[in-house]
C-alpha cells in the first residue's frame, strides 16, 4: 500500500533534487512530497541519505507506531531523533562553548 512521504532537504547536490523531483512534487524549495510504495521510499532515501555530502535532510513517512509515522535524518543538522520509550523526540543539539567563542571572538590584532 502506498503512503504519503514528505521529504525536506538543505544544500544537497542537484543530482539528490532531480531524483527526488522524478517522483515527488516540491511546492516549495528543498521540500518534496509524494505518495508511493515502501520499495520506492526506502530506495529514494538511501540515495538521498548516501549522497547529501554537507547537506541535510529529512523524511517522514507513515508506518505502524504509536506516532503513526517515522522521522529519518541524514547528514549534519542541530537537531537529532532520539527514541524515548517508544516515542520519537527531536533534541535540540546547542552550540558549545568552544564553537560560541570561536564564532564570536574578534580576530587577531595585526601586527605594525
């Protein structure tokens, strides 16, 4: 039976969009939705997990859970999905002292 999947995506290669767009609508930039068999879905998103390369992505899609849906990740975001007594939660991963310093410490003096 086919289900309804959404898919968001942020910097991935042009080749990941079109073979996303081959099977999906995207109403907005990065974001494609679709119904389509479990075969098709698992299949897109191994591709799109397997070449975000520095980009991110997301799918929900339904399955038989207490949710009624799952939520997959792939490559490098602040959020992460953590399974809390069955339940899917998203954590919100902060910035470390060390990456706020860095980011927000003036450069170096120049030398005269």
């Amino acid at each position: 039976m086919a289900g309804m999947v959404v898919i968001s995506t942020t910097a991935v290669p042009p080749h990941v969009r079109g073979a996303l767009t081959r099977w999906m609508v995207e109403p907005q930039a990065g974001l494609y939705v679709g119904t389509m068999a479990a075969r098709v879905r698992d299949r897109l998103w191994e591709l799109v997990s397997e070449s975000v390369e520095e980009g991110s992505a997301v799918c929900a899609h339904p399955t038989d859970n207490e949710q009624r849906f799952i939520v997959k990740t792939a490559g490098e975001s602040r959020r992460e999905v953590v399974d809390f007594d069955g339940l899917q939660l998203i954590r919100f991963i902060g910035v470390t002292d060390e990456e706020d310093d860095a980011s927000t410490a003036s450069p170096p003096p120049e030398e005269i």
